[in-house]
C-alpha cells in the first residue's frame, strides 16, 4: 500500500521566540565576556612579563627589575596596587619569586565583581 506524503504547513522546525532568546544569550555573552577577557588577558601579560624578568634575574638588579616591571604594569593599566612588586631572592634553594597582586572591578548589571589576581613568578638563579 502506498501513502501519500502529508504536507504540514506552518511548521519549520523551531520556534521564532526560542531563536530570538538564543541571539539575545550570544549578545549577552559577548558584551559582558568582553569585560571578564580583557582583565584575564592584562593577567596573564603581566604573569608573562614577570616569568620573563625571573629567567633574566640573574644578570639583573632587584630595582632594575622593579622599574621594568612597572613599566608594563603601566603599558597594561593596570591598577596602582599592581605596581608593588615583591621581589624575594632565596638562598635555600637558590631562586627568585616575583609577586604582586591587584583587582579590578567587572560590572555586570545590578552587580559589580571584584575580581583578585595575584601572579607569582619563580625561576632559579
């Protein structure tokens, strides 16, 4: 027995309401994980910039370290607590920890949150 194929009007597979709240989450995520990027990727110059000065450290003074540092903290703009860089040379074992730490504030609506970073470099002397 062969059946004629029934043709449905009106139906397309989804709903027009369902593809308009899924654009309107894309936006939403874009928008706002624009603000949370931008800080992780100021994060993680600086870490890198630090990392770099520790394999250097050796060859280098802790204040010329100092300002070198604060030099891309301010080429990043980062926050003035981000300019007060530890620098701890250790003799057991030997090696040198740079560290700093900082926040920054993301606003999301209703609600700001306090981001904290806190980057640690470490390499032997």
């Amino acid at each position: 027995m062969v059946r004629k194929k029934q043709r449905r009007l009106g139906k397309r597979g989804a709903s027009r309401l369902g593809c308009l709240f899924m654009i309107l989450v894309v936006a939403f995520v874009a928008y706002y994980g624009i603000n949370f990027g931008g800080s992780y990727i100021r994060y993680y110059k600086m870490l890198d910039a630090m990392k770099s000065e520790a394999r250097l450290a050796p060859s280098l003074e802790n204040d010329a370290i100092r300002r070198r540092l604060r030099n891309r903290a301010n080429e990043l703009s980062l926050p003035e607590a981000a300019f007060n860089f530890q620098i701890r040379r250790k003799s057991r074992p030997r090696e040198i920890e740079i560290s700093t730490s900082w926040t920054e504030p993301i606003e999301l609506p209703f609600y700001v949150y306090m981001f904290t970073f806190s980057p640690v470099a470490k390499a032997p002397l």
